[in-house]
C-alpha cells in the first residue's frame, strides 16, 4: 500500500531499507571526538584562553592520541563491518533524485559536519603553522559570524523544503499543492518582515557605519554591506518559509485522528513545532547579532552636585541620570550602582540599575547589567566604572528582536518534550514506544525458544505484519493527506464514468 503511494515514512527507510547506517554511526564518532576535542583545548594550553589551563605536555598526548584513536575506530568500524551498516538493499542507498527526502537529509548530513569541522579548526587556528590558513592567527568573531550565517542558513533552507519533498523522487504536482498555499502565506510574512527591516535595521546598520570606529570595522569585517543587508534578506525569506511549512505540518499532523493514532500523531506534531521555533530563533538572531545599535562613552560627572550635565542618547531612547548608591554586600564586597530614568521618544519607559560590583577576594570587577524589555528590541545598559577624571563609563545597547531568540528557544523545548510524552504514554499502556523497536529486526528475528509452537511464530509474524502497516499508515496520513483526497475524488470521479458508460451500454 505505502509503496504504490510514494510516501514513505521514516520506519520504512530506517528500519525496513536500514539506510543512514553509517551516517548514524560516523556523526557519532565524529561527536564523541568534538567532545574530547574541546576538553583537549581547556586541558592542554594549546589555545591561549582564559578559560584554558596552564600548557600540559601529558594532556597534550592523551587527548590527542585519544582523538586520533577515535577517528580510526569508527573509520576502521565502518570498513570492516560495511555489510552490517549497509542498507537492507543496496539500491536503497542510492539517490535516485536531489528532489527527494534522502537527498536533503544528504545535504544537511554534509552541511553540519562541514559546518563543525570549520568551526573545529578555526578554534584551533592560532596554535597551527603559519602556511596554513589562518594558521598561527587568533580569529575575531566577526569572522566566525561571516562563516556561521550563510552555513546556518543552507542548514534551515533544507529544513525548510525537506518536508514537502517525496521519498525516492518527488512528484511536482504533489509538490505544488502542498507548497502552494505555506509559500503564499511566508510571502505576507516575509512582506511584513522586509518592512520591518527596511524602516528600522537597515537605518541601525547605516547609522553604525556612518557612527565609525571599533562598531563599524567589526561590522564590515563581516562583509560587504550589499552581502551581509542581502543574506539577512534571504534569512528572513527561508525564516518565512520554514515557518509555515512547519506550521501547515503540523495541523495536517492532528488532522482525521482516533484515539489509537493519538499519540504516535503527537510525535509528528512535536517536530513540526520545534521547526516552527527554528524559524521564529532565526528572525530573532538576524536582529539581535547583525543589527545591534551599541554606543559606548563617557557621562561628566561633578561628585560635589551628584549630577550629570547631559543626557546619554541612542536612538530614541534618553537616559537621564538621577542619582547613585555604594552597597556593602558583606566579604568585603562592594557594589556601585548608577540609576537613570529612560525615556523613549519623550515618553518615559522605565528605570535602569546598573551597577559594578568590586570582589574583594580577587579584587576584579563585576559588572551588572541592566536591561528593559519591549516587543521587538532592548534596551541594554552597561556601567564600567569611572575613569581618571570621575566620568562614568557606559555600554548602552539596542538589541532588536532579541525576544524571539528566547521565545523560540522555549517552542523548541515543548517541541522536543511532545514526542517525548507521547513515548511514555505510548510505554504506560503497555505498547512498544514510536520508534523504541525496528521492526524489519523483529521480522528477521528467529524465535529464541527452538520449543515455540509454529502458531505462535505465525502470531508474531501477523503483529509485525500489523504494526509496519499501522506506522506507514500513520506517517503517509501526516504528510500525504492532500494527495489522498485528490487520490479520493479521483476514484470517485471514475466510479461515476463507469456507472455512466454501463447505462448507456444498456
């Protein structure tokens, strides 16, 4: 039934044709060395950090040894044993089409592990030879930014289409008419967010080129104006688009559901909404890294009158100075705190208490910041003490969009948790969890007792039988169920002809 339809889910790739194997096993190796590889640099003193220890000879040679091992066990592990990590056929390892479900899992598969293996090495840079590039350099972040946005984009835009593409090949009518009305509705969006972008960051990024100095070169060594404005149009485009989809998914995920198919639908719902909570994280990190407004200065300050001669302005907010507090916090402690009411195009909006905070015990300082919360951006501040002449040193940033960071890190999590519920309900009723057994080894499973009766082998088999075809039912239902009713009408359609030619036959 599934395979006539085209719409296979995941337990028939997996479980029936075994395929991702040793994709599975070498990103798990790969992570167990990223893992020993960042405990390498704190450990060894290769990377000069404050976070880093004293240089460690010893360290050196075990984590390194221990990363190479790890490399070569996992290669030599696939090598090996190829056969037992091969697909259940060896077409099934093939791509028939890039438009296809496997395909994109490919690309995002290659994607990511390029994506860490860069930022691996970039980390590393500075303790590499100079022939090397970047080699015996210490990298800005603003250079790990130039690489991270468009890899993180690549990354979502697959996310984005994977769902609406078919296994093996996708057909293009299929294709269109689950696209068609999720594209329409990310265009309003992406509208609405290209306003946005063009009344209010694009003026920000101009006014911190026009602004100069540390700000200006940290953004424009980022890239080119008409590159970083134009990539983070497209990280609003594929934000829509990723959007949507997800959100259409997931309403056809609970759509025609019973009792019985409840909570294996929710597993699907989950995902849907964690794809959701990427695209409403990615506006969020477009506004708050690329297009922050940051105005570092000094206040004049007259200790005899406590007060400041001028307002600490940034965009259109206004800070005014009214008044300063010296706490003892006990072990020595001492915290100085600066209180400034804030107004926002005349209107006032809130107080800010920022503060530094003197330890005793290591005689460093600590700053606190201070920050009001609106909508679509934060106010940010900043005090860094004083300098020579008793002016107060500020921080004071914008940070736009900066709540959909923290709003979609939180969908993410009820995401993530849905399947999980669903997979102890699933447990508590007594029934194998979503995807806890692969079902082609319980087919292939020879029956451990040699004195089992031939009919209870014919049972089992039957329930194997019975619950492959429940999933696929159950996944084709999720992400076909626009295909199935255009199948319905046509059936339909058909009946009807044939009712019509048998009376005019008679």
């Amino acid at each position: 039934m599934a395979r006539g339809r085209g719409a296979h889910p995941l337990v028939h790739v997996y479980r029936q044709r075994g395929a991702f194997k040793r994709w599975s096993v070498f990103c798990a190796c790969l992570t167990f060395c990223f893992v020993v590889l960042g405990t390498f640099i704190t450990r060894s003193g290769l990377v000069q950090s404050v976070h880093a220890f004293e240089g460690d000879p010893v360290s050196l040679v075990m984590f390194g040894a221990l990363i190479i091992c790890s490399l070569l066990a996992g290669i030599v592990g696939l090598i090996v044993r190829r056969k037992s990590f091969g697909a259940t056929d060896a077409a099934d390892d093939d791509i028939e089409s890039m438009m296809s479900k496997e395909a994109a899992y490919y690309v995002n598969n290659l994607i990511m592990i390029v994506f860490a293996v860069l930022l691996a090495y970039m980390t590393v840079s500075s303790a590499l030879p100079s022939w090397l590039p970047f080699g015996g350099q210490s990298l800005s972040a603003g250079t790990y930014n130039a690489i991270a946005r468009p890899l993180g984009i690549a990354y979502l835009t697959v996310l984005a289409i994977c769902p609406l593409l078919g296994w093996r090949r996708t057909d293009k009518k299929a294709f269109w008419r689950s696209a068609r009305v999720p594209a329409l509705c990310a265009l309003v969006l992406f509208i609405v967010l290209m306003i946005y972008f063009v009344t209010y960051l694009l003026p920000s990024y101009q006014a911190m080129i026009d602004m100069g100095g540390t700000q200006a070169s940290g953004l424009l060594e980022q890239g080119n104006p008409i590159y970083y404005n134009g990539l983070a149009v497209v990280g609003f485009a594929v934000a829509s688009l990723l959007f949507f989809n997800a959100l259409f998914m997931a309403v056809r995920s609970l759509k025609r559901v019973d009792g019985a198919k409840l909570r294996r639908r929710l597993a699907l719902f989950g995902g849907s909404v964690a794809h959701a909570a990427m695209a409403i994280i990615l506006v969020g990190l477009i506004g708050s890294s690329m297009y922050v407004t940051e105005i570092t200065g000094y206040l004049p300050y007259d200790e005899e009158s406590d007060s400041v001669s001028e307002t600490f302005d940034i965009q259109d907010f206004q800070l005014t100075y009214t008044g300063n507090s010296i706490d003892e916090l006990g072990n020595g402690n001492v915290r100085y705190a600066l209180t400034f009411d804030v107004t926002k195009d005349g209107q006032f909006v809130g107080t800010v208490n920022p503060a530094v905070q003197l330890v005793s015990a290591t005689q460093q300082q600590k700053l606190e910041a201070s920050v009001i919360g609106f909508p679509l951006e934060d106010l940010f501040v900043v005090y860094r003490g004083v300098n020579d002449e008793g002016d107060f040193s500020m921080d004071v940033r914008v940070n736009p969009l900066i709540s959909f960071v923290w709003v979609g890190f939180a969908l993410l999590m009820v995401g993530c948790l849905i399947p999980l519920f669903a997979k102890r309900a699933e447990r508590r009723r007594g029934g194998p969890a979503v995807g806890d057994v692969p079902v082609a080894e319980l087919a292939e499973a020879e029956p451990k007792e040699r004195g089992k009766a031939s009919r209870d082998v014919a049972a089992r088999k039957g329930i194997i039988e019975e619950t492959v075809s429940e999933e696929v039912a159950l996944v084709e239902d999720a992400e076909g169920d626009a295909a199935a009713d255009a199948d319905a009408a046509a059936e339909a359609e058909a009946e009807t002809d044939a009712e019509a030619d048998a009376k005019a036959g008679e």
